[in-house]
C-alpha cells in the first residue's frame, strides 16, 4: 500500500472531524485503499484512518488552471 500515513502526520496538527471526514469520502470515492492504527495520547484515544501519501499529495495540492480556464 505504500507509504500510509494519518491527517495528523501529514499535516503536522489535528485535521478535525470535518476534514477527517471529506478526506475519507473521497479516499471512498477513488478506491483508495485505507488503514486503520490504533493511537492512544493526551488528546486522543481511539482508531485514526491511514492513508497513501500519494492520495493525500494529490488531495492537498490545489489544482493548477489551465491558461485557457482563467476567469479574464
């Protein structure tokens, strides 16, 4: 599966229930293939989804615009 990585390791800071949740919907959408680690510190005890890096690459880098597409 790759490099599997959680919201939290990628983005350096909690990501939040929404994000946590668009991310996976979308991770759903793709076929994406996730995992599950069980993590337990102050913060926070419980499952974290896991998640290819490269899906997570892919979904936090903005899209770029086709010259063609610009709005003037």
């Amino acid at each position: 599966m790759g490099n599997m990585m959680s919201l939290y390791d990628y983005l350096g800071h909690a990501a939040g229930t929404s994000l946590g949740k668009e991310v996976f919907k979308a991770a759903k959408i793709k076929g994406i293939p996730t995992g599950v680690r069980e993590v337990s510190n102050a913060k926070y005890v419980g499952k974290i989804v896991l998640y290819p890096k490269s899906f997570l690459d892919e979904y936090f880098t903005p899209p770029v615009m086709d010259e063609n597409e610009l709005p003037f």
